[in-house]
C-alpha cells in the first residue's frame, strides 16, 4: 500500500493560530506540504458551508483553531 499523505485545509485565527504558525516558521520548524492554511480575522465566522466546500474540494480533513 502507498503512503497515504492526507489533504488537511486548516481555517486559523488571525491573531492566535497564524500567529503561532507564523512564529514555528521563524524557528524554522515546518507542516506537511499538504497543510493548506486559510487565515481568518476570526475562526467564530468559519461557517460549516466554508467546511463542507473544502470537503468538496478534496479534502481528506478540515482543522479550526482559533
């Protein structure tokens, strides 16, 4: 069986969650290239038709960190 390299579409939080990313990539610490990250002002207006799309489009797993 091949490897299984799962597509995640992650919604993050401007002021906490990109923050945090952002500072793990100044340490030069890195995600999986199958990471996408859509940045928010606020993941409290990610609406579920915003995951039920990134579903659609293909992905294997939807991550909301705020």
């Amino acid at each position: 069986m091949e490897d299984f390299q799962p597509k995640i579409e992650a919604f993050v939080c401007t002021y906490c969650t990109y923050t945090a990313a952002d500072m793990a990539g100044s340490q030069r610490l890195q995600y999986p290239s199958t990471v996408r990250v859509v940045k928010y002002l606020c993941t409290g207006k990610v609406e579920i038709v915003h995951i039920l799309k990134a579903f659609e489009a293909g992905a294997d797993a939807v991550f909301v960190g705020g």
